[in-house]
C-alpha cells in the first residue's frame, strides 16, 4: 500500500541562500470551498525569514517555498502566493492569527493527504489528535489528545502529553473522522503548575481570510 503523508516540512530558500531553513515547522494541504491550499502557522516566518523581513511580507527576497514528505523527499508541494500576505501587519508573537495561507502552484503529487474541514462543534473532552514533523526527526509524530475549550482569542485548549513538539508548528490538528479542527500554533511546559499548554489556531483566522 502506497504510503500517505498527511503533514509536511516547509523548506523555504530565499534569493539569498544565508537565510535558507530545510525545516521551518510543519504544514499540510486543505481544501476548502473546493480549492486547495498550503498552510503553517504564521510565526514559522521568524524561522524563515531574511534580516530585512519585519512584516507579514517576502518582498521580492522568497525563492521558493516547498511542502515535502521527508520520508520521500520527492514528494512535495509547491506554495504559490502567500493569500494573507501584509507588508502592513507587523511580525510579531503572538501572531494575529497563527496562519500562513498559500495557494498552490501546480497539481499535488498522488500520496499527500487534503485535509477537509469539520464544520460541526467541537465537544467538551473530545478526543483530538495533531501531527507534525519534531526537528531533527525523519518521521513525523501523531499525538492524541483531549478539547479542553478555548482561549480568550477563541484558539483551541487541548490536553497532551507532556513532550518537546518544537516543529510541529504548522501541523493539522483532526478529530477522529481525520476532519481539520485547527493548526498546531503554541505549546510548552508550565513547570510552575506541571501541566503542558497546547493551544492550537482555531479555524476562525483561516476562514475569516478565505471568505473575505
């Protein structure tokens, strides 16, 4: 059976190659409202960025940005415009809304999985899962987890286990249908209290700029 990836490395090369980055977070492919597009989470640009990016913004510096299976490097996606490109909004953390949207350049390859939308509401302790690419990892990572409820920004709350997900940023978070629920966007260890946060981008952002 022919292998399925269902998240991706960002590979990102600029016109200047000192700011090259093989693995700027995770990302994956969604379709919406019958189109596909390419998404991470915005403050992967802090990772892959020149010196003189200080917006939402590549100028003319962006050589290319590739989504590619690191399991089978042949395999990838090529990110065309940037949909909520904005030399006005400043690149800062926390991001207003944790999504880099891409259109796509040409058709994907067999093998890569799309990601639909789940429009029903999420429910109280219902079992969710994400995926992503850890960095120096050759494989990615599924983690399962519970829906807390959301944040003061309407972001997911989700209990995970307790681990080092630095990488993963970009990745889809699924329910157990596999239906998209949000994007891995904030996570770390709260050593004060012994509890992992997990706050995934919720879809709001992402439909907010599709739907504009």
């Amino acid at each position: 059976m022919a292998q399925i990836d269902s998240v991706l490395v960002s590979k990102v090369t600029f016109k200047d190659t000192n700011f090259n980055n093989l693995h700027a977070g995770s990302g994956f492919v969604l379709e919406y409202q019958n189109k596909l597009y390419a998404v991470t989470a915005k403050h992967v640009l802090f990772f892959a960025k020149t010196d003189h990016m200080k917006t939402i913004s590549f100028g003319d510096a962006l050589q290319s940005w590739e989504f590619m299976s690191k399991t089978n490097p042949v395999k990838k996606v090529i990110a065309g415009r940037l949909i909520n490109e904005n030399p006005n909004e400043r690149l800062e953390m926390p991001p207003k809304g944790d999504w880099l949207i891409f259109e796509l350049k040409e058709d994907i390859p067999e093998g890569i999985a799309v990601f639909s939308v789940r429009e029903q509401a999420l429910k109280p302790n219902e079992p969710l899962f994400f995926m992503g690419y850890p960095y120096k990892s050759d494989a990615p990572i599924k983690v399962s987890g519970q829906f807390l409820g959301f944040t003061e920004d309407h972001n997911l709350r989700l209990d995970v286990p307790k681990g080092t997900y630095n990488g993963c940023s970009g990745g889809p978070v699924f329910d157990a249908e596999g239906k998209l629920v949000g994007l891995v966007s904030m996570g770390y260890f709260n050593a004060k209290d012994n509890i992992m946060v997990f706050e995934p981008a919720s879809l709001d952002y992402f439909k907010q700029i599709i739907n504009n």
